[in-house]
C-alpha cells in the first residue's frame, strides 16, 4: 500500500487534503543572516491560518542542517490538525560550511535513508523525501554528489527526490543524471520553481518526460516572473500535463512573503480564473496525494 510518510507518522495519500507542495515552516542558513524561521508561534500561526482555508497539508522541504527543528513538528501538526511532511536531503554548498560538508563525506546515501526509515536525530520523526538542488544552469560536483546520494536513498526506499533548480533552471541536466545515470523513474522526481524561468518549451519536455513540476513562491516581489504562472500553468494543462503539477508557497524567509495560507486565500482564486477549477483542485489535492506517496519497504 502507498503511504505518505508525515511527522505523525504513514498516512493514506488521501489524508493530505489540500496541500502546499513545497514550504518552510523553519528554515535557518547563514547565507541569510536575520532572516531566520525560527519561532514556533510564529509556525503554529501559519499553519492555523492555513487550515481555516481549508488547509490540508505541508510539505517542507528544509533538509538537512539548515534548522528543520524536526522535534517540534509532531506537536504543532496535532495542535493545529495540519498533516507535515519532513525532508532529509542537502542544499547548495552555499548554504553549509566546509568542515560541515566534509563529515558527511563517505556517509551522505547513509544519512538520508536513516532519516527515511528511523529517525531524524533523537527526535524519532521520520522524513518522507529527499530534497538536493542544482545551481544556476549547471551542476557543480556538490550537486552531483549530494544527487547521487538523494537517487541511493531512493532505490532503497522509493521517497521522491525533489530538487531546488536555481532562479527554475537546469532542469534537463538534472534529468539526464537523476533519470539517466541514476536511474529515478521521472515520476518520482519534483522539479521546483519552474515559475522562476518561463521557458515554456522547457516546461512541456520535462512534464513530458514524466517528471512533477512545482509552482511555487508565487508571492515573491523580488522574483519578477511570478506574474506568469497562470499563463504557464494553462499551457501545460492544455498540453494535456495537468496531472503533472503542484502548487506550493516556498516561504524561505521573514520577508519572502505570505505564509502557506496565501496560495489559498489569493493564489488559488487567481488560477482558478485562468484553468479552472478542476485543474487546480488537481494540483492541490490529487497530485500532491501521488506525487509524496511511497510504497515503503
């Protein structure tokens, strides 16, 4: 039976109702310095504000080291009746320092799966993906060693691997390593932020590919490309890949923008306006309930 791993443990894929595919409850980097989402209160707020909109679920995708607080979310999923998924995985080398990365060395496959399958640390809560990233059009060794590892703790595990594409680029060359050299079936890999890069033709080949595309960050001023996801999220559904997309609010920061309930009280309505309904009611809830479901070993 296929189960979406939560911080409150496997549930049925149905369970998750509406779903931010793609969020930060917590979120710490020293690439960001006073930028830091670190208050529980703060957390709970969003997570009530999202479920008085009908709020379902939330997946984070804060890995590894970069303040997932992952002994907090259980509580804060029970009090506020809010589904949350945890990611194990690694990010750009950016975001870590050099002593850091190298203890990792020879054990990162390792970590991940024991993330996956016994526990994130003494806290106990189990991750329910990987998440890794690229940079802006290429992959650096570090995205090719930290993908090899997220494809490892794939095959032993079958989680999806989700990838942060800087500024939504690069997204072909990480399916020719995550596809082609490392063998992750295309439905099991979500791409974020293709609404950063509004190339449409790229789009469609990799929906066609077989691969998620998450839209997500739509409330971010600085990101001038945001304006355009409707456009985009109409061309691929009447390219008939409605069945390929999620929504989500990436909120990395204090001053990103809205929380999660954003996509619910303003996004949703917005592309409800341009695709309908049916196709948003797709990527929040049906979508979402294939794209985090694992058949566990």
């Amino acid at each position: 039976m296929s189960l979406v791993r939560t911080v409150l443990g496997d549930v049925a894929p149905d369970r998750l109702g509406v779903c931010d595919a793609h969020d930060h409850l917590f979120l710490s980097t020293p690439r960001l310095p006073g930028e830091e989402l670190t208050g529980i209160a703060a957390a709970r707020d969003e997570l009530v504000a999202f479920r008085a909109h009908g709020g379902g679920s939330v997946v984070q995708w804060t890995p590894y080291g970069l303040g997932r607080r992952a002994a907090d979310l259980p509580a804060l999923s029970r009090e506020t009746g809010v589904q949350v998924v945890a990611a194990t995985g690694l990010h750009q080398a950016v975001h870590y320092g050099e002593e850091f990365l190298a203890g990792l060395r020879g054990g990162l496959a390792e970590l991940f799966v024991t993330e996956l399958t016994r526990g994130i640390g003494p806290s106990g809560v189990r991750a329910g993906l990987v998440k890794v990233a690229g940079g802006f059009h290429v992959l650096d060794a570090h995205a090719r060693w930290t993908m090899t590892a997220a494809a490892e703790a794939h095959h032993a595990t079958g989680v999806p691997v989700a990838v942060h594409l800087e500024l939504g680029t690069g997204a072909l060359d990480v399916l020719e390593l995550l596809c082609g050299e490392l063998g992750v079936p295309p439905q099991r890999v979500i791409l974020g932020h293709l609404n950063r890069s509004p190339d449409l033709v790229e789009q469609r080949r990799v929906a066609r590919a077989g691969c998620y595309l998450a839209f997500d960050g739509p409330s971010r001023a600085h990101h001038a490309t945001d304006w355009r996801m409707p456009d985009a999220v109409r061309a691929l559904a009447e390219a008939g890949f409605a069945d390929r997309l999620l929504l989500g609010g990436d909120r990395t920061t204090a001053s990103a923008g809205p929380g999660p309930s954003y996509l619910l009280r303003r996004v949703r309505e917005r592309l409800e306006s341009a695709v309908g309904e049916e196709v948003v009611r797709r990527m929040l809830i049906d979508n979402a309930a294939r794209a985090f479901a694992v058949d566990w070993p």
